[in-house]
C-alpha cells in the first residue's frame, strides 16, 4: 500500500521510523454531470473573477477571508515558519482505557508501518506494551495543513491510529431529544429484549452493501441495452403512527421467519401453553390437593369387599374393653325399652276394651226402659 505521510511516533525519548498507510477505502459508485441535451460531460473551470481568465493550479495560492471579506494571502512559508513540532511527528501525550474516548470523535483511520529495520523493535515494544496494559494511546500529529488529534491502538499485529476530531469539534446535542416525557412500560422493554435477543449477533464480516450492488447491477443492464425492471417500494409504514406493542410483536415474528425459527418455535410455544399433566394419585387414593376421586373409592371398595371378614376379626380383636361395656349397654337399654313399649301397649289395649263393653252396656240398656214403658 502506499503511504501518504513519513515521520516518526514520538514515544518518550525513543524514536520509530513509520509510515501512515490509509486503512480505509471508499467502495462508493461516483457519477458525472452531463449536459442532458446531447450527454457532453460539464467539468468546472477555475476561473479568476476579476479578469474572468481560467488560470492553472500553479498561479493559484491561499488566502484567509477576514469578516469584512477581505482576503489575506498566507504562503506555505509563512506557515513551514510556524512552530509545529508535530510536523513529522505522532507525539504520545497519555495512556488512557479505550471507553474514555468518545466514539463521537472517531474520523479517518490508518495503518502505522515501521519505516526500515531499525524501527522494527521499537515499534514492537510499543505494540506489545499497548497490548498488555489494555490501554490506547493519545496523540497529536499533523497532516495536510493542520495539526490533528489520533489515538493508537494495535489491530492485530499493526498499529493503527484513528484521526480524532477536537473536543470542541463535538456539537452538543441540544434539541435533538423527544420534546415531551415519554414513559416506557415494562412490557414494551420485554419486547424489545426479546427483539435483541432473537436478532442476536452478527458476523461483521457478512455486511456489504447492498444498495452500491443494485447499482452495479443498473449499470450494466443499461450499458447492455437491456430494460430495466422497477424495484418492488418497500412500505414499512415509516412516519406512521403505529401501536408499538404490535409493531414489536410483528417485527420479533419477522425475525425469527427470517431465522427459519418461527413456525417451529410457535408451535413449541403453543404446545408449553396448552401441556395437561394428569393429576397423580397418592397411596392413600387421594390427589396432591387432598380430594379422593370417585376412582380410588371404587377401588378402594373393590380392595375391601373380599376380605371384610378377616377386617372384622381384627377389629374385634383390637377392640379396648371399654367399648365392650358400651355395647352391654346399648344392648340393655334397647330391652328395657323395648319391654316398656310393649307394657304400654297391651294396658292400652285393656283400656280399650273396657270402653267398648261400657259402651255395649249402655246400648242395651236404653231399649229395655222404652220397653217398660
């Protein structure tokens, strides 16, 4: 690769030779500008205002527009002149931990190369010393014209450095925030974990763009004469107020489709919600909760009918004396009552018969007075 700058990192009082080297590339599609009337290519031309002739790079120099517009002519002497002491040099000023540097100030990046064999252990020792203290360093260097902010950090066995922008470079972001208060339930920060949890993590190296390739493949349908299909719009409802538990629901069903997990993972979800367990019996015939069923007193029944003999003498057998006296008892009280009953109901029968021969009497004897008479 070829380098765009040579100088050296500025490590204490020890000195490594390198090359910066670009890390990055631009992958992007560049169109010109035509005249739509006949497809002529319309380029610019750097022309002087004052005489409106076109002049060349060489007859072109700098100059600073002061408030009043006007302009002050600054030459590259004036500024080689300037006391720059990172002209050349990647000057370390600190070892700080990587999350104290703010991701908002990353800009462009580069490859730090060692500069011949002689930088070689040098540049090691820092690497290795970046390494094991976990830590990047902070530093300042200058590159087209302006004196700028890096940080160094080891990207396999490489140095590379990552042009900062100034903390005052950093807008604060004043107004960009919702307006009003927004309350967040519960149930919508469980969606949104199940979301991340179902979109899970990514093989970085797997991204591309896909946008540059159907422009890729536009222009090579065009260059062959060949008709260009229009792209299906996607509507994804954008600007649109949406039910946001909806919204999440969909977009987590969406992504586990996009897994081949859906229909699967739905239907195993479904069978957990709709799994019946049959209720276990204990020994004695009762359920977990205590109920006996009408099936463990029916078999309970069956278990003891054939063996109700053997049940009965081991009752009799087992029972106390006083439970014998209590059945004398019982047995005595039932005679005497039974024999009271049976007095009271023959005297009552007696009785009944003297009241009808009393009655007969009375009968017979009315006639006869009539009779007399």
């Amino acid at each position: 690769m070829r380098s765009i700058w040579n100088g050296a990192i500025s490590f204490g009082l020890v000195s490594i030779p390198i090359k910066l080297v670009n890390a990055t590339e631009n992958h992007s599609i560049h169109f010109r500008q035509i005249h739509l009337a006949d497809g002529g290519r319309i380029r610019y031309r750097k022309v002087c205002e004052l005489d409106e002739e076109e002049v060349t790079g060489g007859e072109i120099g700098k100059a600073y527009e002061d408030a009043d517009g006007t302009m002050i002519p600054i030459t590259d002497e004036d500024l080689a002149q300037l006391p720059l002491p990172t002209a050349k040099t990647i000057e370390i000023v600190a070892f700080v931990p990587a999350d104290e540097i703010d991701p908002l100030q990353m800009d462009a990046a580069y490859y730090l190369s060692a500069n011949g064999v002689p930088a070689a252990k040098p540049y090691t020792l820092l690497r290795e010393a970046l390494k094991r203290s976990n830590k990047v360093a902070v530093a300042k260097y200058a590159l087209r014209g302006r004196e700028r902010l890096g940080m160094l950090r080891v990207v396999d066995d490489v140095i590379a450095m990552h042009g900062l922008l100034w903390p005052d470079e950093i807008r604060a972001p004043e107004g960009v925030a919702p307006d009003s208060d927004v309350t967040v339930r519960d149930a919508e920060l469980d969606l949104a974990d199940a979301l991340m949890d179902t979109l899970g993590e990514v093989d970085m190296d797997s991204l591309h763009d896909d946008y540059r390739e159907a422009v890729e493949e536009l222009i090579a349908a065009k260059a062959s004469g060949e008709a260009v299909q229009p792209a299906e719009s996607d509507d994804s409802g954008g600007g649109k107020v949406i039910d946001l538990i909806a919204a999440l629901e969909s977009s987590v069903r969406a992504a586990k489709k996009s897994r081949g997990e859906g229909d699967e993972n739905e239907a195993e979800n479904e069978g957990d919600m709709a799994d019946v367990h049959p209720i276990k019996k204990t020994a004695s015939g009762k359920t977990a909760s205590g109920r006996t069923t009408k099936t463990a007193q029916k078999t309970a029944q069956q278990k003891s009918t054939p063996k109700s003999t053997g049940t009965k003498k081991s009752t009799a057998s087992t029972s106390s004396p006083a439970k014998k006296t209590a059945q004398k008892q019982k047995k005595t009280t039932a005679k005497s009552t039974s024999s009271a009953s049976s007095k009271s109901s023959s005297s009552g029968k007696k009785q009944t018969s003297s009241n009808a021969r009393s009655t007969t009497k009375k009968k017979t004897a009315a006639p006869r007075k009539r009779a007399s008479a």
